[in-house]
C-alpha cells in the first residue's frame, strides 16, 4: 500500500469515527522550547497541559523533525530525522472508561481497515494498575502484556496518567507501532482524577508502511524508492550508508520545502548540517555530486550550498597539507583540530 493510500484511508477512517482532521502544521515549532515539531501531540501541548479546555476529537498526520537519534539515522532501519506521525486525539470528551474504550477500539478498527489479519500479528502493553484499559483490551479479545512502565507524564510534567502500547511482531522483528497515552491526572503522582481524560497517540506512518508492505526495516518500503533512484548508488555504497543518504536527502527537500535553508540561524544551521553531510558521504565514496544534486527538485539550492562546502573543504585541504608538513601524517591533536576548529569531516580527514 502505497503512503498516499494510507494517508487516505487514515482520515477516511477517523472522520467516520467522528473525529475532525487536522492539517499538519509546518517543521517549524510554534512552542518555544522546541526547534522543530517531534511529534504530533506537541502541537496540542496545551490541550494536554489543561491550559486550553475546548472539548474535541481531532486525528492528524503531522510532519516531524528530530535530531535526537542522529547517529541511528540509517542503521537501525527504523529512525529518521523527517517522519510522518499518525494521531488521534481526544480532549475532554468523555470519562475514563468511554475515552478508553472509543480510543483502543478506534486504533485496532484502523489497523484491521489497512490488514485484516493484524490482529494475529500485535499485542498490546497495559499497567499493572490500569483496570480500565485492562478491561477494554480483554472485551476486545486482544493479546496483551502487564509493563509498569507504562506510565507517561505531561510534557510540562504537571498531569500524569497511563499508556497503552500497540506492538507489532513477526518472525523478524518486533517493534512499538503505535503509543496511546492517557492523561488522566491532574498531578505528576497518579493521585487526582480528570473527571474528562485526555487521550492522544502517535505512530510514525514509516512504520506502519513497512507492517503494510510487510517489510524488515523502513528502508526497504515503497516510500524510499525516489531517493534512492535520485542517489542510483546500490552497487558502490554499503547498505547503511545508502539509507543514511537517502534519509537526509528526503529531510534536505522537506526542509527546504518549508524555505528552511542552509545559513547561520540554529533551523537553517540544521539544514546545512544535514546537507554537508550528504555531499561528505557522496564525496567519500567518490559518486559524481553534481548528477546527484541535478536530480532534485531544488538543484539550485543545493548548488550553492555544494559550492560553498567545496570551498570550505579547499580550505581545510591546505590546512592539512600545513599541519602534515615535516611529519607525513596527522596526529590525533590535528586531527581534533580539523574537527573542532574548521568543520573538517572526519570521514573525509580519515580517507
């Protein structure tokens, strides 16, 4: 199934269910403590938090940056810096056990809409001391596990409460699919009800393609492909490195979709980072970057920002010839010294 068809049968889904769709707000983070948006619930961190009370079902799929996992970025086939988050979102509608029930219901009716086998392929994590969610699994006849870590915290740490986990497990891999947390709390301590909880999830629709289209790791689905043609690189570049690229590649366009380019503010620092890394693993495995940067729907962005790390890397070039001069080799301290002081990479300092 392809991430359009997804995403359509998605919000088909929840405005059956009488949730209104929320269109995805930018990469750009409206919260102050946040660069950019890293998951869906935190454009709603004020409906979490009780500081906006306007009761609500609301399902989206918003567009996320995280840098986080930067080093997993490629390897471990299921982290990203852009990704997709699918939500579902209930602020204040019902009670306990009615938000529970409607909310685990509404994620299994949506996982069985896109494989109606799921449900022999997932299980569930619940608290020990969730009764309610308990309950609801059970009447829907669903595996599950007791976790007593199932336990979540307001972004702000003011409101707690408990989290159901969807997991999806085959032969090869078994992975958290989607997170349904409940803040029901009115304290970090579990200890003053919300007569009306707050629900909301999230799950990376990377994800949930590769359980579609019954893939062992996300790079492998139909989402990729268009990166990895723009990169044409399979045969010369280890597998890894390969969705690395093509990683930040796709993040490079989404950003500069958003007009978030290369330049000296932290957001534009973040592109030109991801970028430079690009062209460094490209340069390294000597592939012809400027084929590549052709390629792209913003050549020219990516141009620019290519001719200026050439120059910066000319500039390094000399340094190196500099500190190597009289010794043939560079030290571990030159070494540092290119890193630290003039952004020399170091798989390029090591080649």
């Amino acid at each position: 199934m392809m991430i359009e068809s997804v995403k359509n049968e998605f919000n088909g889904y929840f405005i059956e269910k009488g949730y209104s769709i929320r269109e995805s707000k930018g990469l750009k983070a409206e919260n102050p403590n946040l660069l950019f948006n890293i998951s869906g619930g935190v454009v709603f961190e004020d409906y979490i938090e009780g500081n906006k009370i306007d009761p609500m079902k609301v399902a989206s799929i918003q567009k996320c940056l995280r840098t986080d996992s930067w080093d997993k970025i490629g390897f471990s086939g299921k982290h990203h810096l852009f990704f997709e988050m699918i939500g579902h979102f209930s602020f204040g509608v019902a009670d306990e056990y009615d938000t529970k029930y409607y909310f685990i219901e509404d994620s299994i009716g949506f996982l069985l809409r896109i494989d109606n086998s799921i449900k022999e392929k997932i299980y569930l994590t619940v608290h020990p001391d969730d009764d309610v969610s308990g309950d609801v699994i059970r009447f829907f006849d669903l595996d599950y596990v007791e976790n007593k870590n199932n336990i979540t915290l307001s972004p702000q740490r003011t409101r707690s409460g408990y989290r159901v986990e969807i997991i999806y497990k085959n032969n090869q891999r078994e992975i958290e699919l989607w997170n349904l947390v409940f803040t029901q709390y009115a304290d970090p301590f579990l200890k003053k009800p919300i007569e009306k909880i707050i629900a909301d999830s999230g799950m990376s629709i990377e994800r949930l393609l590769s359980v579609t289209e019954e893939k062992n790791n996300n790079y492998e689905c139909s989402e990729w492909l268009e990166y990895i043609n723009i990169l044409d690189c399979k045969e010369f570049v280890s597998r890894e490195h390969l969705y690395k690229m093509a990683d930040l590649l796709r993040t490079a366009i989404e950003l500069f979709k958003e007009n978030i380019l290369p330049g000296k503010k932290v957001e534009n620092y973040v592109s030109r980072k991801i970028l430079r890394e690009l062209f460094t693993l490209l340069i390294f495995y000597k592939l012809d970057v400027d084929i590549v940067i052709s390629r792209t729907p913003f050549s020219d962005e990516f141009k620019k920002e290519y001719e200026a790390f050439k120059k910066s890397l000319e500039r390094g070039a000399q340094i190196i010839d500099r500190l190597k001069k009289g010794k043939g080799f560079l030290s571990p301290r030159d070494k540092e010294l290119l890193r630290g002081s003039y952004g020399y990479p170091d798989m390029l300092i090591s080649r």
